[in-house]
C-alpha cells in the first residue's frame, strides 16, 4: 500500500492546473478595460473589433473557455462603443499570420510563457497574466488580490513593450521591475 | 527609471491631446477603480485577501477538499494547523487549538453562515462535526483569541462554516445531489438547490445520515474504583456504542435587503461511553438537537453599511440510558430525609433520561463604514436571553433501586430556573496609514449575569513589505463564560456545578510571517504566546467545576502551500508548542507537535487523486493520573481517487487511516484504562451529480 501511495504521489501527468475563480472573474473583467486604455486603440480598430486572446496549454481549455465566457458575459462583444472579441488559442497557435491585440495567458510552461511574450514584443501588443509572479517572463500587467485588488505594471517591460497608454491608468496601477 | 516614466507620462499626454479618442477614458477608469473596490470586498469577503488581514486565517474550500477525499466537518477541521481533536464520555467532541485547555469545550466557537451554533448547554458543537462536507461551501478558521465575526471574541479560535447559500455574482444556480455509503454501514443522501427571481433568492439544503458505528473499548471506570471497590467486579469492557442518525435541513430566503436564515439540525447518537464512565447498552443514546432562524436586514447608505439582526435558537440535551450496570451498589439512599450513607444496590441497573430545552433570543446591530480617510470604523452591540423551557429528570427510585421515578422537581439535574442575559458592544477601528502599513483597534465589551464586565481589547499591524512578503503583529484579550453545564448542573456526583466561576481569560501575543510567491502559494510562520489565567475543569475529588489555575502557552507554526509540477497542490503545515501550568507542571493531555500535510493531483482530464496525512504527537497525561505512561502518538494515511466525468457526475472512492493506525484520544484519569478509541481503517464510496 505504501508503494501504491508514493507511486501516485510522483506521477507525472499533464491535467488540472487549480485556478482560483475569483481572480479569474476579476482578471477577465478588468483586463479588457485596462487594454481599451491603450493610446489610439479606437482610431486603428475602425470598424474591425479589438480581438483579446486568452493563451492556456491544452490541458486548461476548459478553464481557456471560461474565460472567453465571462468577457462576452461582461462585455457582449462591445466594450466602450468599440466592437471588442474574446477568443482562446494555445501557445502552438502562436505562428504568423496570427493576429491579436493582447495575449491573456494562463499559467504555461517556461518555454511558452516567453515564445508568447516575444511574440507579443514582436507584434507591440500588451500581455496581461493570470499570475503576478509571471511578470518576470516579460508580461505588462498583473492583477491581484491583496489588501485590496491591486494591478501592478511591469516597468521594466513598459519601454520595451512600446505601447502607449492614457495617462490616467498610471495613476490606478502600481508599478514593479519584474525582469 | 522614474525620469523616463515622466517622460512617459508627458509624451502620452500630448499623444492623447493631439489625437482625441473615442473612449471616455475617465470613464473607464473610473470604472476600473469601481470593479476593483467590488473584488476588493468579495475577495475580504471570501478571506482570498486573507495573508493581508489582520488575523491568522485558514481557509479551506469545500469543493478542494472533497476532491481530496474529506468526508465531513471533523476531517477538514484536523487540517487546521495546530489544532488537535479531545472528546469524552459522550464522545462529545470538540477542536483543541494550540493546546488550549484540552477538557473544556466552548473554546471555540461555531458559525455556521454566521449563526453561532455552540449549544447552549455544554457549549459544544460536537453535533455538526459530522455535517457532511458537500453542504458546506467554505471553512475559515480564524487561529487565536478575536473572532472575524462582529461581536464575537472567541477564546481559542473560531470556525466559520459558509454553505452554498452564499452567493457571489459571479457562481450561477446550481443544484447538487449526493448520496455516500462506506464502513460502519453509513449511508448519506443531501441536496442543494438555488432559486432566483428577480429580488428573490431562495437557497435549501438538507441531508440524512446514519451509520452503525461501534468501537472495542477497555475495562471501563469502574475497573478503577472511582465507585468503590464493592463495584470493581461489575466493571465491562465490550462495544462502546457510537452509532448516529442525524439530518440537517437550511434554508436562505432573501428579498432585497431583507433576509431570512432558518437552520434545524438533528442529531442522535449512541451513549458512547457512558455519561458517568460506565459502558451502557447498544441501544443507549443521546440527542442533541438544534435549530435557529435569524431575520436580517442589511441596507448600504451612501459609506455607511448597517446590519440589523433578530432570532431564535433552540437548543436541547436529551438522554435516555442505563448509566450503571445490574448489582450496582451506590454508598447512599435517598430518604424522606434526603440522602443517608446507606449503602443501596440496583439490581435492574440505575437508568435515566435526563432531558434539557433551551431558548435563546438575540438582536444585535452593527455598522460599517469606511467613508472616513484611511480608516473603517465598526461597531454595533449584541443582548441575549438564555433560559430553560424543560428539564426532565427520571432515574431509577434512588429509596429502594426497583422502578423509575421522576425526580424533575426533588432532584433536577440542572437548574430549571436559570437564566441567563448577555450583551456585548463592539467597537474597531482598522487605519491605512500607507499603502503598506495598515494598524487596527478593537474593543469588546461583555458582560451577562454570572460574570463581571469584561474588557477585551485587540490591537493589530499589518505591514506589507512588498507584493510578496507580508508581517503581523497581533495582541488580544479574550475570555471563556462559563457554560451552562459548568454552573447549573445539579445532583450529579461527576459533575458539579458553581456559581461562583469566573470566567477564563488568555492574553495572546502574535507574529506571522507570510511569503507569498505565487496565486495560493506561500509560506507563513506564525509564533504564538498565550496567557490563559482561571482555567476551568472538574479534575478534582469534589468532580466540582472550579478555576483551576493558568497556563502558558507558546509555539510556532509553519505553513506552506504550493503547485508541482502544475497538476498537483501540496499543502503542508507544521506545529511545535509547549508550555507549562502556573505548578510548573507540563499541559495535561497536549500534542506538542501536530503535522498535517494534503496533497491533490489530477491524473488525466478526468481521475484525480487526493492523499491526506496527519501526525499526531503523544501526550503526557495529568501529573495525578495514575497512568504514567503517554498516550500515544499516531499518524495516518487517507487515500482517495476521484472520477469527474461529464454531465456533472462525481465519483470518489476513498480509504482512510489506510495503515489501521491505533488512535485513542485520551480519557480522563479513573475513566476508561484504555482511552477513548477512533475509527481503524476505513472506505467511503460518494456519488455527486450537478445540474
């Protein structure tokens, strides 16, 4: 029996990263507003929608599709008069032509966390992460749950990433050097 | 980096100004700031901002431990940190928290959706250890003197248990059933349903439960002539009978602000091991039924939140059991004269039913606000009235041993006409005085007709360093009002009541340490040092309940929490206490060191598997017991492998104490020789569906 316990102890598997329900509902409620704050956002999405992309590992489709849910629950496919989409792709997705104006990515691999954060530096789009300890990999924006709700902004990634934001939101995040 | 921030700003300012935007960003902002003040509050909450409050919380949820195989409220409870189970006689068990005063029960306090359910007579909330862990949503247990509920100063700790009534924005309707069979024959069967409409919500739960359960138990107290060496060859030792049959039903109905909570538990169980130390039949038992429904009313004006708040409890001990065997001879007769030293024997045996009903009425009212620079304000009052409707005394004739006779007048029990009136005022004041440092004050104020007024104060500091390491600083006063049993028990040679208690007092001294590096993955160390004075117990020849001294208490405990390999989750904690009485004599009956450690792991998209372990130090007994040797330590394995298919179906298998650990909790001295035995090796099979 002791066998069995250590055996099942050590496996090695690939499901079920555990991911906490309020910060997801949190993340995907504030994050489409943090992106609409980006500078000229609505002068180059005229007439075309502002396309938001949740990043997750094959094993965390489900939680990948919750997400998606909950931005067209909150936001009905518009957000701020501009037509905004909430869509899901894995990190092998990550190929040209395609085509996105934030990454959202869930908890990955190394290796995937910074092909996805190269890509987005390649492209000037914002990554948002679900956890705040994932800015190190070069992600802008962390949301978390501390005394308060906190959202903290990668300052050693704002010059690289090249993207401009109002400067209203400077005042509501707290930034951090997260390399 | 500062100055090309600046840069930053001004650039993005001319940007903006040169190219306008189609977005009201002042909106949107200030739209951000609104749905992070809502998660704020959700997340204080749900303790998510736990590590950043200023208290020593566990939180556990209901959903994470039933995949790990969890079956009831006691299970999840033994994960606490620090916190070790006693029971006795009745197997009326109770949580031991940091090694608090192992034989009182009350130290700790119940809720359950924020109703204290500690019965009114022992103060006990054994009944609702077996509450099945599907009813319940979340736990939270708050470790040390200061309960997070308004109001409520417990002494040693406080458990919240929130079921599915509670409902965040964000949870939809859901409806679960829930049927369990496993060991001792015990077969369960639950459901939760949510419905809402517009204004209205209404939320129910309810289950049944029963099993079979007995244990091997040694020669019981009568082996130790605690009643006289004429008794020793009646001494038995056999099947201690712990058999239970219990049900629960909630209900939750709201309209806007107004709220109605109504609860009923019942539960029966067998005699276990007898109230006065003597084996009783399979068919002895107790009931220790419960109910309470609380109309609220909570209405939010402009910074302002206030809470009004009214209800019922009812509360009883019911007994009917053979409390001495055939042949038994009592030193004393009761005669018209009262009691003479006259040797009476029972040749039937000596049975009872001891029956008590008790009544509680309260309102409390309470405000909120934070419309004040950096600061929260709270404060409100509680008034209780406690008061016995029925008390039932009916023994076997105590003049001449044959028949059953009532003696609810000549000989009560307990005290049918106390009464028992309580007010409490509460005040606290948490301070922001930065972003990292946040400093909180509290007063309680209690006072009720058997003890004096009481000031409890509670200071605290809460310093966040950074995004990841977090320290506290924690005092507090609390005290323990003496319980129903402990003051109004009557005509009863093993527990005698006093008017005369004061009630015990612990000032606590706190540090923790919390290193956060990940979502739910930390470690924390938290130090401890408690000051308990006028500690109460019946450990004497009199069996009286007396303040008995004080004792010191100080420890450590780790915790740690953390993800491997991104499908398992460890959660690991470890406690080390010590401590000694004001005779210099060590704790009586205290594990120093307790270890719990869980760990769940998904094993495909569909099996999971979860494993429980938990250590349990010896302990040494009362310097008085004529037992020197320790009770001994124990550790055990729970092993549990769970299926989730589709369409909501939930499967779980599991085995628990899968090694047949031997675990006894310990009796007191001329008790059982043996101790009290807990369950071997045993299976529990849980189906689930959702809709």
């Amino acid at each position: 029996m002791r066998y069995i316990a250590l055996l099942l102890i050590f496996w090695q598997s690939m499901w079920g990263y555990t991911y906490n329900e309020l910060l997801l509902d949190a993340q995907s409620r504030i994050y489409p507003k943090l992106l609409m704050l980006e500078e000229g956002i609505a002068a180059r999405h005229n007439n075309k929608p502002v396309v938001f992309t949740v990043l997750y590992e094959p094993e965390d489709e489900f939680t990948a599709e919750k997400i998606v849910d909950k931005i067209e629950a909150y936001y009905d496919h518009s957000l701020g008069g501009i037509s905004f989409e909430a869509e899901m792709a894995t990190f092998r997705e990550l190929e040209p032509p395609f085509h996105s104006d934030a990454f959202y990515i869930l908890k990955a691999d190394e290796e995937d966390m910074k092909r996805a954060v190269d890509f987005a530096l390649r492209e000037k789009i914002p990554v948002f992460v679900y956890d705040f300890k994932d800015l190190k990999y070069g992600a802008l924006f962390a949301l978390t749950i501390e005394q308060s709700t906190v959202i903290y902004m990668n300052r050693a990634v704002l010059q690289k990433a090249g993207t401009l934001f109002a400067p209203s939101l400077y005042s509501i995040v707290r930034f951090v050097d997260a390399e | 980096m500062k100055q090309f921030i600046n840069i930053f700003l001004t650039i993005s300012t001319f940007y903006l100004a040169a190219n306008g935007s189609d977005l009201n960003v002042k909106n949107l902002v200030k739209s951000i700031g609104k749905d992070a003040h809502e998660i704020g509050k959700l997340a204080e909450q749900t303790k998510i901002s736990e590590p950043y409050q200023p208290y020593i919380i566990s939180v556990f949820s209901g959903k994470e431990l039933e995949k790990l195989g969890v079956s009831n409220l006691k299970e999840a409870l033994q994960l606490v940190p620090g916190v070790d189970i006693a029971t006795d006689n009745m197997d009326n068990q109770r949580l031991v928290f940091r090694g608090s005063n192992p034989f009182a029960f009350g130290q700790s306090k119940l809720f359950v959706d924020d109703v204290e359910v500690n019965d009114l007579f022992f103060d006990s909330y054994g009944a609702w250890l077996s509450m099945p862990i599907e009813m319940i949503k979340r736990i939270e247990v708050t470790r040390g003197p200061g309960g997070i509920s308004n109001g409520v100063n417990a002494y040693a700790g406080s458990i919240r248990v929130i079921t599915y009534a509670e409902h965040l924005p964000m949870e939809g309707n859901q409806k679960r059933f829930v049927v369990k069979a496993g060991s001792y024959d015990y077969k369960m069967g639950g459901a939760v349903f949510r419905h809402e409409a517009d204004e209205l919500s209404v939320y129910a739960d309810i289950y049944y439960q029963q099993d079979e359960k007995s244990l091997p138990v040694g020669k019981d107290a009568l082996s130790t002539r605690r009643y006289g060496a004429v008794n020793v060859p009646l001494s038995r030792d056999g099947e201690a009978p712990l058999w239970m049959r219990s049900y629960m039903m909630g209900l939750r109905v709201q309209y806007g602000a107004f709220r109605l909570d109504a609860r009923t538990l019942y539960y029966e169980r067998g005699s276990a091991f007898g109230i006065n130390g003597m084996l009783p039949q399979p068919s002895d038992h107790a009931k220790f039924p419960f109910s309470y429904a609380q109309v609220s009313y909570e209405k939010s004006f402009k910074d302002w939140i206030i809470s009004v708040k009214g209800g019922v409890k009812l509360s009883s001990f019911k007994s009917a059991s053979m409390l001495a065997p055939q042949g038994l001879i009592f030193p004393v007769t009761l005669t018209s004269n009262g009691f003479i030293e006259q040797p009476l024997a029972f040749p039937d045996g000596f049975y009872g039913i001891h029956e008590v009903n008790q009544r509680q009425i309260y309102q409390s009212t309470y405000a909120t606000s934070d419309g004040f620079e950096s600061h929260r304000f709270d404060f409100g009052y509680f008034v209780s009235k406690d008061e016995t409707l029925k008390e039932l005394t009916i023994t076997t004739d105590r003049s001449d041993g044959i028949g059953l006779l009532d003696y609810s007048e000549i000989l009560p029990f307990t005290d049918p006409d106390a009464e028992r009136t309580t007010w409490r005022v509460f005040l606290q004041d948490r301070y922001r005085y930065s972003k990292s440092l946040t400093f909180q004050a509290g007063l309680n104020i209690e006072k009720n007709n058997n003890i004096s007024t009481q000031f409890n104060p509670r200071v605290s500091a809460v310093y966040q360093f950074d995004s990841s390491n977090v320290y506290k600083l924690i005092y507090s006063r609390s005290i323990r009002t003496p319980s129903w049993q402990e003051v109004y028990t009557l005509n009863n040679s093993a527990r005698v009541g006093n008017h005369n208690l004061d009630p015990e007092v612990v000032n606590a001294w706190e540090g923790a340490y919390i290193h956060r590096f990940g979502i739910d993955e930390f470690v924390q160390l938290n130090l401890f040092y408690l000051k308990n004075s006028d500690q109460i117990d019946n450990l004497n020849s009199d069996h009286q309940y007396r303040n008995s001294g004080s004792s010191d208490i100080w420890g450590v405990t780790v915790e740690y929490k953390t993800h491997i390999l991104k499908i398992g989750r460890l959660y690991f904690n470890f406690t080390q206490l010590n401590g000694k009485k004001s005779n210099h004599q060590p704790l009586d009956n205290v594990a120093k060191r307790l270890a719990k450690m869980t760990y769940h792991m998904a094993l495909s998209e569909n099996w999971e598997t979860g494993l429980i372990a938990r250590y349990v130090s010896s302990k040494k007994r009362a310097t008085y017991d004529y037992r020197k040797d320790k009770v001994p330590a124990y550790s055990a394995l729970d092993l549990t492998i769970g299926y989730e298919g589709g369409k909501g179906y939930k499967i779980r298998l599991s085995a628990k104490n899968i090694f047949d650990a031997d675990i006894h909790y310990p009796s007191e001295p001329y008790n059982y020789d043996t101790d009290f035995p807990a369950e071997g090796r045993t299976v529990m099979l849980t189906v689930a569906k959702a809709f």
